[in-house]
C-alpha cells in the first residue's frame, strides 16, 4: 500500500509542476511575448520591444483594451448577422389577409363562427 501511495503522491507532484509551467507561459507578458517573437527579427525590431515594454509595465490596460476591442468585434459580427436576417426576411413576400393572420397551426382547426344577422351592414342602398 506504500508503494501505491508513494506513486500517488509522485503523480501529483509531477502534475502540480506542469501546471505550474503552464501558467507561467499564460501571463500576459508571456503571450505577448510569444505573439511577437517573430517579428522582433524584422526591421522594425525596436518598436516591437517598445510595444512589449509596455505591456510588461501595464498588463491590466492592455488586457483591457484587448477586450474592448474583442467585445466591439462581437457586437459588430452581431450587428451584420441582424442586418443580413432582416434584409432576407423583407425579401420574403407576406400575405396580409385576415386568414394568413388567424392562423395558428398549434390551435385545433375549428369552423369559423356566425356573424348574428344584426350585426349584417347593407351598404347596397348607402
């Protein structure tokens, strides 16, 4: 049974170290970092590692903006999907008869009900 504890306990030590260096390659500087280590060896090398700085010096603005601008995508790939619905939906003709309107396939077909004779209007002598 020690052996098996032993292995246990070994397993999660190995476990707790790949999680470890899984989150040091998460923080922002990392990813950036990453993002950006094929174009530090262009020409424009000096402005790569100034953008990097500062994100090292303000990762929370940066995230920040980061999400603004993720957010502000969704919101437009949203608004197109909206427009291009209501542009097929105008495309599709409508009818506007008092039947079309009635009609509700989830209610029972029932026989459509009498007009009272009183309620009949003659405009044949208007």
């Amino acid at each position: 049974m020690n052996e098996l504890e032993r292995d246990i306990e070994e397993s999660r030590a190995r476990l707790d170290q790949t999680i470890d260096r899984i989150q040091g390659r998460l923080n922002a500087s990392s990813l950036v970092d990453e993002m950006l280590g094929s174009a530090r060896r262009t020409p424009l090398n000096s402005v790569y590692d100034g953008a990097l700085e500062a994100v090292r010096r303000n990762p929370v603005p940066v995230l920040l903006i980061a999400a603004g601008v993720g957010w502000l995508m969704h919101r437009m790939s949203q608004e197109a999907t909206r427009r291009r619905t209501e542009v097929q939906a105008e495309r599709v003709p409508v009818l506007n008869t008092g039947a079309a309107r009635a009609y509700d396939p989830d209610r029972p077909t029932t026989k459509p009900t009498a007009v009272p004779a009183n309620d009949i209007v003659d405009t044949t002598h208007v």
